[in-house]
C-alpha cells in the first residue's frame, strides 16, 4: 500500500528577519537565574507509565541554549542523557517532510491540533480515523511509516542517522527505556492497529510500532537538543556542523506545527505564555525554538498533569521575555528607524 504518490514539493524559501539573541555572556547569565531559581522546586512527578522511566533522577536539571552562530550555552546537567521521547516527533516529521514534500505529508497526516490527550484514540474515531497532527502519538506513527528505506533495519537507520545529522553527532538506543515501552505499549499498538484499519497507515502496524518506540528510546542530552532545534531555527542548517540537513522551507513547516500542536491540548496556552514553537516529552524534555536565532531545551524529569516537565515550563518562561524569543512580541517602531 502507498499513500504517497506526489514527489516532494517544497515552497520556495521565504526570507526571515527576527532580530538576534542578546550576546553570550547575557544568554549565561539570564540561563544561569532561570536554574537557581527552579533547581529546588519539589512539583511534579516522574513518568511511570514506561516502567523504565520511572527511575530517572528527580533533581536533574539542565538548561541549553543552542543560537544560529552555533554557540551553546548549557548549565546544570546538560550533558547528562536521556530518551528523546516525543521530543523526537518534531525531527521524524521533518524527515518525512524532506522525503515525501509538503502538500503529501499534510494532506495525509494533518496539522491541526486535537485538543485531547497525546495518546487519545478518541481523537482518531472524532474525525473519521485521520491522526490529525504527527505530534500526537497516532499521528507520530503515521509519520514514521512514511521513513524510507527498503527494510526495517535501512528505516531504522534513516531515523537515527536523520536524528544525528540535527544533533551533529551518532546517537545511540537505550535498550532498557526500547525494551520497558516494547513490553507495555499496548495503547499505542492499538493506535497503529486503528489507524492501519481506515488505511491512514503507509506501513504495517507492527513494524512501524517497533520503529516509533525505538524512536523514542534515543538517547540524548540538553545540548543536543538545543543543537537540534537551532537546526530547525536555522533554515534547516545545522549551527554547529553546517550540515543543510532538511530544505528551509521544511524547517519552517516543522516549527507551523509545533506551534500549533507540539504541547498538545495546552499548545494554545504554550503560545500565549511563551510565545514560540515547543515540543515536550515525557522523559521531561521540552524544546522551544525562536527562528532565525536559537532553540532553548530545558531537561527535569517531573512532570504535571499534562506530561509536560515543570522545572523546564518554568525556566522557559524564566528566560523567553529577557532573551527577547517569544516572536509576537514587537516594539513601536519610531521615526528615527525609517530614516
Ligand atoms: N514514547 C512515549 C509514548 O509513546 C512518548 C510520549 C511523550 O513523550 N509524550 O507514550
């Protein structure tokens, strides 16, 4: 079965202008007061629903931020690693993007968000069995049934080869976190499983379970994150290797969903507060990216209610307004800049 059937279309790139970040030395300072003031919060609590999860490291914390001057700013445990999670739903999306073309991706998987829980089965049988966003898990396992490769194996190594080039280094699988969510992911079996029954999955259900749960089984630090995401800010160049890793025009469609749908039901809410594109995950990463300068990844396992870490929520919010990231913000201009 093939769904796809148009080559890649990518629009012509458009031209950014949204300014600068402030210079390092204040990225650090401003980093370094969002991590003192949040490292003693005792909110939240660790994922347990992965059982291997649920032995992460409650006080890790850590902070970087990656500019597209490919200098990186981390503190706390920023080199410390942990599973990508849903984080990595971002950059398979942007993959299967660069492979299959704009207009295919979106008219198979969608860009709306759901206004439901990221694992909802609800939100496929409310609009006529369609995964609706790839940030979603249903919609994140329709994105990686679009990953080429002729096998199994040449599909898994597109993925992770693909999740390297943003990073600008090998990533290696957690076997322990892969085998934990293999042994108890009956939910998202069942999301496969429906979405392949309305013919809104491009590959077998079960080989693209496997495929999404090592996905999320990577392994990865603060920084690489931040580096990941300055990829996407970046025109689809990576800041640290100067590898063009995904076209511009494909970067920029990967932040419009984020936008709209990277926090799930609270992505509304995201972007009013903080005002940029975002992806969370449940190992406690959240990514945020502001085009045309930087990404900021903050790392803390405990989560609130809707799985989203509360150390990293509360440093993004911390640091947004006085690194001058959320993009609606903007100040009069005067006489003086139209001369
Ligand atoms: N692997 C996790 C899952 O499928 C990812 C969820 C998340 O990070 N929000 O449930």
């Amino acid at each position: 079965m093939t769904l796809l059937a148009t080559p890649p279309l990518h629009a012509p790139p458009t031209p950014v202008s949204t300014g600068h970040l402030p210079d390092h030395g204040t990225v650090a300072a401003v980093l370094a007061d969002a991590y003192q003031r949040h490292v003693d919060t005792t909110a939240g609590t660790v994922a347990d629903y992965i059982p291997a999860l649920a032995t992460a490291d409650p006080d890790a914390f850590g902070l970087a931020l990656a500019g597209v001057d490919g200098h990186v700013t981390a503190v706390g445990h920023a080199y410390e690693t942990f599973s990508i999670q849903s984080v990595s739903k971002a950059f398979v999306y942007a993959l299967a993007c660069e492979t299959h073309g704009h207009r295919a991706v979106r008219d198979l998987i969608g860009v709306n968000a759901t206004g439901l829980g990221f694992s909802s089965v609800m939100a496929i049988e409310l609009h006529d069995g369609h995964p609706m966003n790839p940030l979603v898990n249903a919609g994140a396992l329709a994105t990686t049934a679009l990953m080429p490769g002729a096998s199994p194996v040449a599909r898994w190594l597109a993925l992770q080869n693909g999740l390297a080039a943003f990073a600008g280094r090998p990533l290696a699988l957690d076997i322990d976190v892969y085998e934990s969510e293999a042994a108890t992911n009956q939910r998202n079996r069942a999301l496969a499983h429906l979405l392949a029954s309305y013919g809104h999955l491009d590959a077998d259900p079960e080989e693209t379970l496997d495929l999404y749960t090592k996905q999320c089984s990577i392994l990865v630090t603060a920084r690489d994150l931040a580096v990941m995401g300055a990829t996407l800010a970046d025109g689809g160049v990576n800041p640290v290797t100067g590898q063009q890793v995904v076209h511009p025009a494909v970067a920029r469609d990967t932040l419009a969903v984020l936008a709209s749908a990277g926090m799930y039901e609270h992505s509304g809410e995201w972007l009013f507060e903080i005002g940029l594109p975002a992806k969370s995950g449940v190992s406690g990463a959240v990514l945020s990216v502001a085009p045309g300068k930087g990404a900021l990844a903050a790392w803390s396992p405990p989560l609130d209610h809707v799985g989203t870490s509360v150390r990293a929520r509360r440093a993004t919010e911390h640091v947004t307004r006085p690194l001058g990231l959320d993009i609606f913000a903007s100040a009069p201009c005067t006489p003086e800049a139209h001369r």
